[in-house]
C-alpha cells in the first residue's frame, strides 16, 4: 500500500512531503464532482487526499462573502496557506476552487514544492446552464449566474470579473468528459508527474 514512503538523510527518516492539485475552473464547470470522482479513484489506489474547498473555507472565514478583490486575496492567501502546512506534514491536497486570478495559483506553485494544476475547460453558457439545474453545490453559493444576469453581483468571475485561464496547467480535461474520465486523466498526470513518490 502506498501510504507513506520515509527517506534516510543522516540517520533520520523523512517523511516525503505530499502534493497538491488545483483543480481550476469556471464557476458550474464540475470541479468539485470531478474532485470527489478523483477523491474515489485515489482512495482505490491507497492514496490519502485532503479535499480543500474554498467555498466552505469562506463559510468559516468570511461567513457574509462581499467577493471584493481584497477579500478573495485574503482567502486565497489563507487557502494557499493551509495547502502548503499540509503538504509540508505529507498530506496530499485536492484545491477545490475556481481561484479566478492566477496570481493566487502561481502563489499555490511557488510555496508548494509538489503541485500542479489541472484546468476543467467549459464554455460559460454551458456552466451558466449547469449551475442552473444542479442538485449539489458542495458549498458554493446557488444562483450566482442568475445574480449577475440580473445585476445583483458584479463578482462572478467570467462575467462581472475576470476568470483568466491556467497559461501552462499540467492537464486539461473537457467538461464534456465524464467526471470519472476526467478524474482518470488527472491521476494518470499526478503518478507521471509525481513519479513513485506518491502517498
């Protein structure tokens, strides 16, 4: 079972330091189904993996969201933050969040020594459509395009501010793929990039 792996460095064990992956997207895109399908497909492997979600992170910090660039920089910040504690003490992290400047992931990428992104591509009306109907919203806010359409938020990121896409993310999966075919294609990166050294 891969759960741990220790390294001798001067007579002491090591604990190797776990990854993290964002999984990166639109709003309705599917990262957090693809997450759990991911969540499954790792757990089949004996893979321990702690879902990060910066939906129910706000809940705690910030329980009256404004969505203000200063407010999502504080977030992400403390989301990056968390990520890299528990990378640091070999735990593997899922980055549920859309994460709509890519300053905040380049930031996950300079302090987490393992990591990569992993951008779920979907057309803005298909999200719009799919945020619209769906049952489950693991946290996120309901109704968010609905809001921006009728002009009660001017923070939904690909329509009242800017989603900018991954410019080099390690895998690209189409959200017209099946959540487990995604979450196949993003382990299949996580063994490759990461190699053996996978806890």
């Amino acid at each position: 079972m891969r759960i741990c792996i220790l390294f001798a460095n001067s007579g002491d064990d090591v604990l190797l330091k776990g990854w993290a992956v964002w999984i990166t997207g639109l709003p309705g895109s599917g990262k957090s189904t693809i997450a759990r399908a991911l969540v499954r497909r790792l757990r089949e492997n004996n893979v321990r993996v702690q879902v990060l979600s910066v939906d129910m992170l706000r809940k705690v910090l910030t329980p009256r969201p404004t969505y203000s660039e200063e407010e999502r920089k504080i977030v992400y910040d403390v989301l990056v933050f968390v990520a890299s504690l528990l990378t640091e003490n070999s735990v593997n992290v899922l980055i549920d969040a859309t994460g709509n400047r890519r300053s905040y992931r380049n930031s996950a990428r300079r302090q987490i020594k393992r990591f990569m992104e992993a951008y779920v591509r979907c057309p803005l009306s298909i999200c719009m459509m799919r945020e619209k109907g769906r049952r489950y919203t693991f946290g996120a806010p309901r109704g968010v395009y609905r809001k921006a359409e009728t002009k009660a938020s001017s923070t939904v990121p690909g329509v009242g501010v800017p989603y900018e896409m991954p410019l080099k993310p390690e895998v690209v999966v189409d959200a017209k793929l099946a959540p487990e075919e995604s979450a196949k294609r993003i382990w299949m990166k996580i063994q490759q990039k990461f190699e053996k050294q996978i806890l």
